[in-house]
C-alpha cells in the first residue's frame, strides 16, 4: 500500500525554499556543422541564485498559523518567532549542503564554466 502524500508538508517545505531563496543551474549548449555533421561545440554552465521571496514567507506564514498575530500573547509571539527562526536555519543548512555539493561557485552566487568540445581548452 502506498504511503499518502502530505500536501501540507509538501508545500510548506516549497514556500520555505522559495522564502529562503535557492540556486539553480542553467545549461546552454553550441551546437556547428563540422563536416557535415552537427556537433556540439561549446556548453556554458551557468549557476545562479533566485533572491528570497517575502511573499512566499508571508504565505508560509498565514498557512501554518491560522490565528491573527494581533491576538496573540508575547509568549505566543516569542514562541512563534523561534519556530520561524528554527525553520529558516533548518532551510539554511539545506541550502548550505547543495552549495557545498556544487564545484567551483563564486563568492557573487553565480558560476561560468565554459566546457570545450572537439579538443579545445576549457576555460
């Protein structure tokens, strides 16, 4: 029997990652006709950030508390804080692990790596 998707979790787990922001790769490739033959020539990998969104935190937010900030207790704010907080570390760390897992990534967020075909230098 299969296990039952949570949707709750799910979601939330996706508007944490979009609240904290998150690297993506994009890949572009060359492509001449040598020959006769198209071959690939040259393909550019590039690594990029999206920034963090704060209407995904806001959404995230409003999702897992359904009760007005307005009407809570300090105790109830201070405990919801450190909730929040604990949740961004925990997507922090995973960030931190995928960064640590990508090879050659500048201090700017962005990465270009040129890789040569048919026997040319990379650069």
């Amino acid at each position: 029997m299969n296990k039952p998707i949570d949707y709750k979790q799910k979601l939330t787990r996706l508007l944490l990652r979009r609240a904290q922001g998150y690297p993506y790769t994009e890949k572009t490739d060359e492509y001449a006709v040598v020959d006769g033959e198209v071959t690939l020539t040259r393909r550019k990998v590039v690594t990029k950030r999206v920034q963090p969104d704060a209407d995904a935190l806001k959404m995230l937010i409003d999702l897992d508390g359904a009760t007005d900030i307005t009407q809570m207790t300090d105790e109830e704010l201070q405990s919801e804080k450190l909730r929040l907080i604990a949740l961004l570390k925990q997507c922090e760390d995973e960030c931190d692990t995928m960064k640590n897992s990508e090879h050659g990534e500048k201090t700017d967020g962005t990465e270009n790596k040129i890789t040569a075909v048919a026997g040319k230098e990379e650069t």
